[in-house]
C-alpha cells in the first residue's frame, strides 16, 4: 500500500486521541447511527435478505476459488471490445503503468472518480511527483483533497467533518485548485453542493484522461461497472478521451447475471438505498461514444497472497459497502485514521493486515482493534465472518512472537488453568488476602485507569460446593 | 434430570454468588447439579488473543470434565459461545460437546421449558444483552422473558441494548481508552432507564460495566440474571 500510512502508531494510541476529540465522537456518531438505521430499514425491506447475502457469498466464493480462469477470460473480453489490458503485481508496478499511460497522451492533469484501489497504492502521489496533478471528484473525496486530509472512511471519506468545517475549508482553499467558492457561502448543504458544482465542472470539460476503480468487472462479457450516488463518476467515465481503470483483481465475477444480487445488496448495505442514483457500465470502447482509449490495470497487490490463506481469504469477497465500519462501536469511537489505511473499520482491520503483512507496529495492532462484538458480520453483504479472521490474524501476531511478556503470561496462565489444586489454592490465597489488596496493584493500568477492580469474594465456587453440596 | 455445573473460571474465582444461584435455580425446577471439580476455563481468553496452542490444554480439560453429560449449563453467555463455535476446531471430542452445552437461560426456556422460575425480586432491573448471548448464541427474547415473569420486578428497556459494552476480553485492556468509552456509553444508557439494577447474563461484561459504575460512583449496580432469578420470597437476594 502507500507510503502515507507507513510509520502510522498502533492502534490504541492513535485511537487515544480520537475518543477524546468531542467534535470528531460527535460527527462520527451521528454519521454512523443515521446510516446504521437506515441501512436496518432497507434490508427489512426484503424478504430474501438472507439468500441474497447467501447468494453473493457463494458468486464471490466460486470467482475466487476460479480467479485465475476468470481474469483470462476477462481479460480477453476486454481486449476484444477495444481495451488495452496491463497486469501490476504491486503498487509501485501500477503507479508506474498509470503514469506512463498518461504521459504517453501529453496531458498534466486527470479527473479521478472514487476509488479504493488507487487510494490503496498512493496513485495521486506517484501522479503528482511525475508533475501530473489527480483532480478526485467525488464530493467526500474532494473534501479531503482540499483539506489535505486522509479518508476516513471507504463510502464517506470526509464523515469526520461537519458542515461548518467544509464551508470554511470551501471558501479558504478552493481557489488554490481552481474555480474560487461562491462570496457568502453558507453552510447549508444545497449551497456546499453548489460550489462543489461549479468548482469541479470547469474540470470535467476540459480534462482529456480519467482515472476511475470499478466496483464490478464482468468476465464474460469484459465490462467495468461503477455504482454511485453523485454522477460525478459519470461525467469522468464519458467526457474524456482516454479512461485508466485500476481495479484489484477480486473485484471479477463471472457473468452478467451475477450483477442482478449485488446491485440489489450493494446500495442497500452502503447509503441505505433501494437502488442507487447512478449505475455506469462500459465495455471496451465504442465509437463515437465515450473514451476512444480505455485501459484496464488489474492490480494483485497482496491480494493472491491472501487468496492463499484458507482463513482470511474470505475478505477477497468484500465489496466496499461500508456497513461493517457503520455499525462497528470501535470504529464509531476511534474514527478511521486510527486504522492507518484507505481500508478502515473491521474490513480494514482483516484486510490491511494480509495485503500489507503483520510486520509493521499498526498492522500488528490492527486484528486486536476490535472487541469481537459481531455487529460486522451480521450486516455484511456478502457474509464475511469477520470475528473468525481476526481471531485468524491474532494467532499470525501471536506466532510471530510479537508480544513476549503476553505470551510468558499466557503460558503461565494456561498451565495454572490446566492444574486445578494450584489454581485453587491461589484463588483461596487472594481470598484470604482481598482485604490488603491495594485498588490499582501495579500492573493493572489499562484497567484501572478508567474502571474499578471487582472486590474478590469470601471463598471460590468450589469451595462453597464442596461444604455445602458434598 | 441430570446437568453438570461449568460454572467458569471468572464466576468460581470472582462471581461465587452466581456459580450459588444457579445451583439454587436448577434445583429449585427439580435438576440434579453435579460440578465435576477437574473444570477450569474453557479456554476463550487465549484463544481470542491469539493463542491457540495454549488453548489446546483447556479444551482437552473442559471436554474431559463434562463429556459424560448429557447436559452442560453455564451461567455465561461468552463461554458457551466458545464451547458451541470454536470448539469443533479442536478434534471430534470437543465437537460432540458443544450442542450438550448450554447457557443458562437457554437451558431454563429452550430445554425446560420454563419462564416463570417462582422468583421475586422487587426491583427496577434494566437487561444488557451482551454480544455472545445476543449475536454468537442467539438466545432472542428468553432473557427478558425470565425476567418479565419475576414477580415484583419492573424492567425497564435499554436504549442501544444491542451495541457492544466494550469489554471484548482482553480488548479491553489491549485497547483501554475505546474500550472505557463504549462502557461509559452503555452505563448512560443504563442510568437513563431509571433502573436499580443492570442486569447481565455474563459477568465479564458486567466486571468491566461495574467498574466503571463504581468508579463513577454512579447509582446503579450490576447482577447476574442467575442472581434475580434466584431470590424468592422466602429467600430474597441479599448483597
Ligand atoms: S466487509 Fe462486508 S460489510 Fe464490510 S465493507 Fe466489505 S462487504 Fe461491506
């Protein structure tokens, strides 16, 4: 992935900050409990739910399970309606092809659509240090750009703002990149949508090259679809004339028809919507219509080594609809930058670790940011169980002999547990003792900074058993 | 009818009372309780950290203690959680064990078939899910249907009584601050239901939601659904 994130502290300590930054708990929560109520509705909507969700896991399983047959096949429907296909096995591989396809047109500047993956491998920066300026479009991740922020989320990227903070960021810095904001501009949502409408306009008319993701590609048939709420998208997919597409791998199925159970999960698990304003599909290129050039880079970027593991392949099937991170009660306290990646909350949490590896302090930390509450997986759209590959990772962190005085510790405890008079006789000793048992003993920080330690009891279970019951 | 008692590692350590009553409850239906005295942990704390070569002992050691049972109960949420999904990862044996273990309200309205077990308990209680009962096991209305049966008592609805309290075992000393800030959520919305008691059907969860509370020197106390459902008339629960 991108170098911004690297040097990220671990979890908890960036978490620290967020839970005690009132403004950001306020935005987030609001943010999420909106969505997360909605999101309730128009699944309850459906009475298939359930086998649509079954449905998607399995179309996801069985692309995966036959990735390499399908990325041919794709790849030759692509070629024959007039694409150009080019495999990156890293970040650094598609940053280079992208930037090559764009000087190749002469052009200093490209129109962005949303997008996960180029996000993933830094491709703004590699542009911008080739003297080639990305102009992102999609309103959020315009918000970001011009505060020279970091997404914070995959759907909503700037749902750590609030309204005034964009009014103001609008009037300070627009004029930087482009069209100035409106004089008065006021914080209502009507008029921020406005000024985002004139700034960015000037930029779909004149750009000649777009860079877009995909959220679908279709093996069968080679096409590309986006789905998205602005129509921004849109207007990059059409008006230009050379369009760059960088798509991870996992985001193939197989036909067509495939499309009829994710359009229909999709919008629903991500803005609560039966179906969302704006569906763009292309195949190739077409005369006359659209881009005359269109090129597809298909980027692997840890994703084959992920297909690998039996465990934690299962969140190649993910589908970036952001309802795990709008139900999860730590993403709601933490905010997405705690996460140190474009991939944030519980799908971040098992993804970055096994695109990036568990070397580094952050993805280390990244499987232990969760609570296993479970919220994730029952909202899932495609039925990651997300819990069990945490859990997966834990065991990946714990091999690696990270943490030495927690596994000392656990082995010790094990081996306590596994002999029962010692552990008796320990729990009758702290008994005895509990009177001249300090309330924060040393060691016990992590908890007793926020919270008191029970008061031990006059004598364990097993012993009130064996007076009274034997 | 014959259960074995798993009472875990946190109630015979730290909770006895609630290892007590439901050996109090069991009896009073009729159940013979035995407590096969080789139990421990059924290994939830290592495995969720990470360790499962550590686990490996446990689970033998849980399997051992309990297998001739037809029935197993366990006045935790968490541990039966543990025991039903990730135990089938352990080898046949400690498969075969986990649909004979039971969560005690799962067992009183699921097996017995009961939801009134003649208790009085004369307070305001407001009931906590927790995440293992509500999502891992699934145990829906049964809880409250206990409760609402107990005569005296006046339960209160939990607002947010879905959302995670921020215990998560060792998450909550791994990840201290977020971990405090989603207790403290949770015990406001406890303390907004007016209630006397928040009541819980794992003690871990209410270890963590009791701190808090105490060190707040909030209002309110913590108890063991077991614990309500226990006090009687005759013998009505006492600190
Ligand atoms: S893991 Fe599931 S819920 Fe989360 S973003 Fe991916 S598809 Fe959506």
């Amino acid at each position: 992935m991108s170098d911004i994130f690297l040097g990220m502290p671990a979890f908890p300590r960036a978490a620290k900050a967020a839970v005690h930054n009132p403004t950001l708990r306020a935005n987030l929560r609001h943010a999420t409990h909106t969505i997360r109520t909605k999101r309730a509705r128009a699944v309850a909507e459906l009475d298939d739910w359930d086998r649509l969700r079954e449905a998607g896991r399995r179309i996801k399983d069985h692309t995966l399970r036959h990735l390499d047959t399908y990325l041919e096949q794709l790849e030759a429907a692509v070629t024959r309606a007039g694409g150009t296909v080019h495999w990156a096995a890293d970040a650094a591989e598609a940053n280079a092809i992208v930037t090559a396809l764009v000087q190749a047109t002469g052009e200093r500047e490209v129109v962005k659509v949303k997008s996960m993956a180029t996000q993933e491998i830094g491709l703004n920066e590699a542009l911008e240090a080739a003297g080639i300026t990305a102009y992102e479009t999609d309103l959020a991740e315009l918000i970001v750009q011009l505060g020279d922020d970091r997404p914070s989320h995959i759907l909503v990227p700037a749902i750590h703002r609030n309204r005034g903070e964009i009014r103001d960021l609008f009037a300070r810095t627009m004029a930087d990149w482009g069209r100035p904001a409106p004089d008065g501009l006021t914080d209502t949502p009507a008029d921020l949508a406005e000024a985002a409408r004139l700034h960015l306009r000037e930029k779909f008319l004149r750009a000649k090259v777009a860079v877009s993701g995909a959220n679908f590609m279709v093996a069968e048939t080679g096409t590309l679809v986006v789905l998205e709420s602005e129509g921004n998208g849109r207007m990059c997919l059409t008006l230009p004339e050379t369009l760059i597409s960088v798509v991870g791998i996992e985001k193939t199925i197989p036909t067509w028809r495939d499309l009829e159970v994710f359009l229909q999960t999709l919008p629903r698990s991500s803005t609560a919507e039966r179906m969302n304003p704006y569906t763009s599909m292309w195949t190739g290129t077409t005369d006359g219509d659209g881009p005359r050039a269109f090129h597809l880079v298909l980027l692997d970027n840890g994703r084959t080594d992920t297909l690998a593991d039996e465990v934690g392949r299962q969140a190649l099937r993910c589908i970036r609809c952001s309802a795990c991170l709008n139900v999860c009660p730590v993403y709601e306290r933490a905010g997405g930058h705690a996460y140190g990646s474009v991939y944030p909350g519980p799908i971040g949490a098992i993804l970055s670790p096994q695109l990036r590896g568990t070397t580094s302090e952050i993805d280390a930390s990244l499987p232990y940011a969760s609570s296993l509450c479970g919220a994730c997986y029952d909202v899932c759209p495609v039925a990651i169980d997300i819990p069990e590959v945490l859990v997966h990772l834990r065991e990946r962190v714990a091999d690696q002999g990270g943490h030495r005085l927690e596994q000392a510790a656990v082995k010790v405890a094990s081996w306590v547990l596994d002999h029962p008079a010692v552990l008796a006789a320990g729990e009758r000793l702290a008994a005895r003792t509990r009177r001249a048992h300090p309330a924060r003993p040393p060691g016990t920080k992590a908890w007793t900074e926020s919270r008191d330690l029970p008061e031990l009891p006059a004598e364990p279970f097993r012993d009130w058993w064996r007076k009274n019951r034997t | 009818m014959r259960v074995a008692l798993f009472v875990t590692c946190v109630n015979d350590a730290v909770y006895p009372s609630t290892g007590v009553a439901t050996v109090r409850i069991l009896e009073r239906l009729g159940v013979e309780v035995d407590f096969p005295a080789d139990q421990t942990c059924c290994g939830q704390p290592p495995y969720n950290t990470g360790y499962r070569r550590e686990t490996e002992p446990l689970v033998r050691r849980t399997v051992r203690a309990f297998e001739e049972y037809a029935y197993v109960v366990t006045p935790s949420g968490s541990c039966a959680a543990m025991v039903r999904h990730h135990y089938a990862s352990f080898g046949d044996r400690a498969a075969a064990l986990a649909p004979r273990t039971y969560e005690l309200s799962e067992f009183l309205v699921d097996v017995l078939g009961v939801t009134d077990v003649g208790a009085y308990f004369p307070y305001t209680v407001t009931y906590h899910p927790s995440c293992h009962g509500l999502r891992a096991l699934g145990l829906g209305t049964g809880p409250r249907r206990l409760l609402d049966a107990v005569k005296g008592l006046d339960l209160r609805e939990l607002p947010g009584a879905e959302e995670c309290c921020g215990f998560g075992g060792t998450f909550a000393v791994k990840n201290p601050d977020v971990s405090a800030a989603m207790g403290r959520d949770k015990v406001r919305h406890a303390l907004s239901t007016g209630a006397d008691v928040l009541c819980g059907a794992d003690n871990s969860c209410l270890m963590h939601l009791g701190g808090i509370l105490r060190r707040e020197g909030a209002p309110l106390r913590t108890l063991h659904l077991a614990e309500i459902l226990a006090s009687t008339e005759e013998e009505p629960w006492r600190e």
